[in-house]
C-alpha cells in the first residue's frame, strides 16, 4: 500500500513582494518561511521550493545508494550527499547535481561509480524530476 505524506503552503500578497509559509504536517517537524526573494536572490533564514526539492533528492538519493550498495553486499559507513537544484526565473527548475561522498570498506572504485549511478536512476525522486537535467559526482573515501 502507498504512503502519503503531507505538507502545505499558505501565501499573501503578490509573487514579488508577497511571501508565505510552507508547514510540514505529517511528520510535524516545522513550519518555514517561503519567499520570492528567496528563490531568486540570497535570502539566509527563508527557504524555497527548489530548497525543499534539493532536501528532499539528496535524502532520498542516499536512502538508493544505500540500497544497492546493501543489494551488492556492501555495508556503507557513511554517505553524505548535497543537492544543489537550480532555478532559471522564466524557465523554473534547471537541473540537480548531486554530490555524494561514501565510505565503503572493499569496494572498487568502479564498482562504486557504476552503484551511485544506478541509485541516481532508481531514486524515486530523481524518477520524479525526470524532466531536468540530474548530474551526479560520487567519490568514495579510503
């Protein structure tokens, strides 16, 4: 059976000058000031949409990658993984590079390549962003 998960948004004003607030209902961890400003211009303290797509790939990207490792028969001791997701006024969502460093005890580093990408492939959220471009720069610790 499927899971939901909740959130929503309330905003005021107009999409310039207005701003908003995006509440995480499900798991009740906060609710977040969401701007324009924070979207296209460096605005510390406010977050936005592509923000909360970044959280939302690297989280779920290091959830895949953990996966298939295991499915492989490794165990990571760690990976760390960024999103940065870009966002084009006119042209919205541009891309999402991921960035992922991993420590894997006896992998080889092709071996290592070839399971990163195909976590960025079966990642349930990159298969949602499907329509951007998803780069992704695995490197993996001694």
């Amino acid at each position: 059976m499927a899971t939901i998960r909740n959130a929503h948004s309330v905003w005021q004003g107009n999409l310039f000058e207005g701003s908003g607030e995006t509440t995480f209902d499900y798991s009740g961890i906060g609710t977040y000031p969401i701007t324009w400003k924070a979207r296209t211009e460096d605005a510390r303290g406010t977050t936005s949409p592509e923000e909360l797509l970044a959280a939302a790939h690297s989280a779920c990207f290091s959830m895949a990658f953990s996966n298939e490792l295991d499915g492989a028969g490794y165990k990571a001791e760690r990976i760390e993984t960024t999103s940065e997701v870009g966002f084009q006024p006119g042209k919205g969502v541009t891309g999402s590079k991921l960035t992922v460093t991993a420590k894997v005890p006896g992998i080889s580093q092709d071996e290592f390549q070839q399971i990163a990408e195909k976590a960025k492939v079966g990642c349930p959220v990159s298969q949602a962003l499907a329509g951007i471009t998803i780069t992704l720069e695995a490197t993996l610790e001694a």
